[in-house]
DNA sequence: ATGAAAGCGCTAACAT
DNA sequence: ATGTTAGCGCTTTCAT
C-alpha cells in the first residue's frame, strides 16, 4: 500500500484550492479555518480517498502513533493475558493508535525502542530481561501491577489482590477449612508476591495452618498435576486447595480426582485467575475474576493520559477485583 | 523516546567525518564504501548509540517495517490464536519487522490501512467486515486456509486438515466407533467447511452414520455444554464425540459425565484442535494438532518472501497437521 | 570511493 | 482567516 498513487495532502490542497497549510488544519480541526472551507477540505479529502501519511506525521515531531505491549513467550496460553490485550488494542483504537507487540528478539539490536510512544506491561517480570531493557528505554512504561524491579514505571495499574484473597480466604474457612494450600505464583511478580504475602498474614491473624507452595512461572500442566498429587499425599489434612498461576486450576482438577480426593466435598479448591473453563468443569470451580479486557483498557488509557499530560507522572490507578463463588468451595464435607 | 537527545544518521557521519551518504551506505552494507570506512562508521553508530528512524526510513519510499495481524474478538478465548500470533511475531522480528495488530475499530475511517506493508490473517470468516476491508485493501494479505468470500489473497497456507480428520475418523471407526458426531466450526471459515466436507465423504465411503452438527463460531462454554447434553439424549446410540471449535472439547467433556456416558469407554471423545488442558484432562481427549505457533511463522515467512518479490504473488504453502492420540480413543466398550 | 542535494508528506513557525 | 517556508531523518539520484 501506499506506495504508488497514494492521496497526499497537497493533492487535496491543490483539489480544493487551498494551500498546504490550509488542508492540513482544516483536516484535523485545528480551528483555524473558517467552517466553510474546512468542510469543502474535508469532502475533496473524502472524495480524493485522502489518508494521512503516518510516517510523515511522526517524522514531523508528532508521537509515533502506536504503543508497544509485551508479550512474554511464557504467556502463550494464557486465557488472561488474551483478552487483556485485547483491552490495550480496543483503548488504543479508540484513541488512534496502533498497538505493536514486543517479544524478546525484538528489541533492536541497539537497545533503541522502535516506533512506539510508549510501552505496556502486564504483570512485568522482574527477572524479564526484555521488560528490564524496556524499563530502561526513555518511553513511558505502564505496568499492570508494580514492577519489583528497582526503576518505577510512568504508571501503574493495580488490582486489590490483598483484598481479593482475603476475601476468598475468608470463604474456604468459614465453609469449613482448616489447612488450605496455595499453590503461589512466583513472587517474581507484584502479583505474586503480594498473594504470598496475604496468604501469610491471613493464616497468622486466624490461626489457620495454611501450606504455601510456589509454582514457578510457565509450569506445564503436566507438572502441576505432579505437585497436586504429591502435596495431597504428603499431606492429607489439606481441605483446601488455592492455584495461582493462570491455567493451574485447570490443570489441578484431575489431579485432585486422581489422588482420590472429591473436589467441592472433601477438598475445597479455588483459583486466583478466572478462565472461561472453570465455569464449566464439574465442579465449577470458585475463581477470581481480575477483568483483564478492562485492566488491559485501564493501563492503555493512563499510558494515552500520560501522554497527553492529562496524567501526571507516576499516577497509580486501582481496579477491583472479583470474586466468582462457585460449586468448588460451597462447604466442606468430612469423610466420615 | 525518540524526542530529544536522539542520535541521527548526520550526528554519527559528523562524529565519524564522513558525509550522510557514506554513513548512511556503511551502516546499511550497501557495498559503496571501503571497507575501512564501514567498519569505522559502524563502530562510531555504535558507540554513540544510533538507531535509525523507522519513520524516516518508511517515508522516504521503503516499507513501513511493520506487518498487519487481524485479531477478531472471537478469538479472545482461544489458545491457537495466542500461539499463531507469536509464530507470526517470531517470523516478523526475525527479519526486524513490527507486529501491528487489528481489529474492527482500527481501520482507518477512510477506509485506508495504516503503516504496515501486509497483512496476516488467521482463519479469515468470510462474514467479518473487517476480513472484507483488508481484502479490499491494496496491501498484500496472506490467510491461514482459504478465504472462501471471494477475493484471492496474495498467499495461503494451508493446513491438510482433511487428512487428518479423515485418520482420524479412520482411527474412531477401528476403535470401534459406528455412529459419530462432528460438532463441527461454522462453515463461513474454510477450515470448517473442510471439515464438513471431510466427514460427509468419509461417512459415505465406509457406510457410517455419522451426524453433522454445526457450531457458530464464539459459541460460549455453556451453550456447548446444553448442546452436547441434548444431542447425547435424543440419540443414544452416539458413540464417538469430534469437537470442531478451539475450546469445544473442554467444554464437552464434563457435559458427557453429566449425560451420564463415560468419555474413552462408552464414548470415543477427540477435538479438532488440541490445547494443553486436553492432555492433562481425565481422560486425556485425543487431538489434532494445528501447529498454530509455526503456521503463524509460516504465514508471516510467506508473507516476507511476497513482499521481497522471493515468492510469486498467488503462492499457496502446505502444512502438515498431527494426530496425536490419547486414551479418549482408545477403544470403545459397549455397555452390557 | 565518496559528496551534495533533492525530496518523501507532513506540521509548526512565521508571515501576511 | 489563510499562505509561505523550513525542516523532521532518511535514501537516492547525480556529480565528482
């Protein structure tokens, strides 16, 4: 595209009988021109089949029009990290923007950020090296969640995950749990961490002997219906089961029929991420929901203010989290 | 980024004493200069940092450097996307290109594709509007299967998904399967009226009483789950389950519990397109396996060697899909 | 083997 | 209210 016979603004200028200038404020509304002959520009564009030269404009000085969002490999199957792109991609559009995807190999070999006005980060690792070089670059970054790793970010995005676990914690003992175990994602992340973090203190102000067992970022199913299943037998007082990472409650499930256990009766299990899925399985397993689309459409937004100086930097949003009571923590049946 | 201190292509030919051309010839190898000098300019470029402006670049006639990927919401939930994209993200940044994506409110409203020099399409639906404006678009389009609306794309790659459902028809049938049932994808993608297509040839060669069920495309967990409950109900005698749409068998499977058959035993179970929870579900659900990472490496591939004039427009590429069986296939016991 | 200069399409000073 | 001019950083003739 674009190359060839490309519409530029001088042709509409010269269709419509104004100068260069002329078009150009007439096309973005700079309120320079009279109502009239901004229309007349506007309809010689629109009958030209005029679109604005992007390269030009941001040559010119103007942002790159587009933002960056990364995209860790380890999040390839995550339901979560899907949709919250799609938040980022619905925010940008709305205001104009592209949205490029950053990956490992794509930093240029430079360590210059390319073509990007800014930079999105869901749940940055600290032991990312891209997101560390992202940190770096002189883009404003927003992170969903904190980054734990030393530089702070423009802006960030944070969900209530203390208040969210305590809430569902509150849950598992008040239907009848005793020794919950959270399976914690890795407190490489905010998340993480913060999680690990609630879990302890939930235990210790109710005296409850919660096991905490951390699952390294990216586990395969295969290996967390390992750790299931050996955790369940080392100790068969667990009532309660708590996956973390994104995926794990899936992988959890038949883990737990396997190691002889009956989830929703003699075992209460919960996840820490919601996902299409668990509203299905049998039983329906206890989750909370993070709305990614809209923490993906909150931390593309607070990049676009911080652009625009709308949002000072270093602005920090907060986002509710939810939680979605299903069959799998209904109450707690004794095996008799 | 990019404002302010940034280093251009003049401030290294300064530093290195030479002029914008010879800089501008030694950092691309263009083979002009003495090799001496290239290897001088390039060592300044470096050492003062230098990153050439892609804006710049693009405008001056070259490409924009980045290639377009349409991501339909349909899509949020389905982990074969998630993989496509970073297959096509891997191929991209290989060959130092960026990853635009696109979606229904991003084209431009005139109707103009913006900075990229091509596009990607996943599965295209011959009904999305945004499929229509891209093919409409003079940027060239290289689809995963065939676009069946009408316009030829400039490439394809094309998995042999008839193939592999027919071995795995073949492999239901010798396990002992009589009265199959294809949930399968809407028709309006290739992939799914290949499919169709496959299982009414099969059922007519080996005398088989299969059953067609079609499944629009989105269709929530849910509405899967009432589906297969009432068709396992109004016929009894099905005795092989296939699940077309990305996501349907994980949907199925605890719906064909509840319909009180036993999946692997008195129902053979199979997906048409396997996902990491397959594996680890009890009983792991047999699949076939669209290599989506690599399809989308190959789609982008082809879509380079289109633009660098390396492949013909109009070319068609293969891809070899997998079968890879699980204890759901098994072998099916016929109740006393 | 290297330079000088012309522009790609656009916006922002500076004029009218 | 509108026109003129000067670049943004780069590649590409055309000269040396």
């Amino acid at each position: 595209m674009r190359t060839g016979g490309a519409v530029t603004l001088i042709d509409v200028a010269k269709a419509a009988g104004v100068s260069k200038t002329t078009a150009s404020d007439a096309l973005r509304g700079s309120g320079r021109v009279s109502e009239s002959t901004r229309s007349h520009v506007v309809r010689t564009a629109q009958r030209l089949g005029y679109a604005p030269n992007p390269s030009a404009r941001s040559l010119r000085g103007a942002g790159t029009g587009a933002v960056g969002l990364h995209v860790p490999d380890i999040l390839a199957r995550s339901e979560y990290y899907m949709s919250f792109l799609l938040g980022v991609v619905d925010e940008a559009a709305a205001v104009d923007h592209d949205v490029t995807l950053i990956t490992a190999r794509h930093l240029s070999p430079r360590g210059t950020l390319r073509r990007v006005d800014g930079v999105v980060l869901a749940d940055p690792l600290s032991t990312d090296p891209v997101v560390a070089e992202l940190m770096r670059a002189d883009a404003p970054v927003v992170t969903c969640e904190r980054f734990t790793g030393g530089t702070a970010p423009a802006g960030a995005v944070l969900g209530d995950h203390r208040e969210a676990l305590w809430r569902l914690l509150d849950r598992l003992r008040s239907a009848g749990a005793r020794r919950p175990v959270l399976m914690a994602p890795n407190a490489a992340t905010d998340w993480g961490a913060t999680l690990q973090r609630a879990f302890r203190d939930h235990c210790r102000e109710t005296g409850t002997g919660g096991v905490l067992h951390e699952l390294p970022f990216g586990v395969p199913p295969a290996e967390v219906r390992a750790r299931v299943k050996e955790l369940l037998a080392a100790d068969p007082a667990v009532d309660a089961l708590l996956c973390g990472p994104d995926g794990s409650a899936q992988a959890a499930l038949p883990a737990v029929y396997e190691a002889g256990r009956t989830p929703g009766a003699d075992l209460l299990l919960a996840a820490c991420v919601d996902a299409a899925g668990l509203a299905q399985s049998a039983p329906p397993v206890t989750a909370v929901d993070l709305h990614p689309r809209e923490a993906g459409a909150a931390c593309a937004r607070l990049l676009f203010d911080l652009l625009s100086g709308t949002a000072p930097p270093g602005t920090v949003r907060r986002m509710e989290c939810t939680l979605v009571e299903r069959a799998s923590t209904r109450e707690l049946r004794r095996p008799a």
